[in-house]
C-alpha cells in the first residue's frame, strides 16, 4: 500500500504544480490524503480527502478530479482572503 500512496501523492503534486504557484505538499497518513498549499503572501491553505483506502480499492480517487476539486478550493479561498 505504501508503494500506492507514494505514487498517487506525487502524481497529484506534479498536477497540482501545473496551476499553482507554491509550496505543494501532499502526503497519506492515518487513512486521508492531506494536500498543503503555502504562499508568501498567503497563509495555509490544507485540503484533505478522507477515506483514502477505500477509494483508492473501489477506484473512486482519480487524481486528475482531485487536483481540479483542490484548484477549485484553492481560488475560492484567495477570492476569500483578497476580497475581505
């Protein structure tokens, strides 16, 4: 399973650097994917996907919707953070 972890999390940081400018960190651990994001002008932003095990056995983790669910996240909070 570790081989599996270690490969998806690079697989979503390498998609994830193709739109954001950054710090990606991603990583598996007590059964979540756990995505961070860090700016300079930013603060952190985090993203986790629960139930890693069983999505990644059932085939419901796709890395390309994660990366677009993240990005999508990502720019609501930057809207969020600019606008107040």
């Amino acid at each position: 399973m570790r081989d599996y972890e270690y490969l998806i999390s690079i697989a979503l940081r390498d998609k994830l650097k193709e739109s954001i400018k950054g710090r990606v960190f991603c990583k598996v651990e007590y059964d979540y994917l756990y995505i961070s994001i860090q700016t300079r002008e930013l603060d952190r932003f985090e993203y986790k996907v629960y139930d890693f095990a069983d999505k990644l056995i059932t085939g419901r983790l796709i890395v390309n919707e994660i990366a677009a669910t993240v990005v999508a996240n990502y720019k609501k909070y930057i809207l969020a953070y600019f606008t107040y």
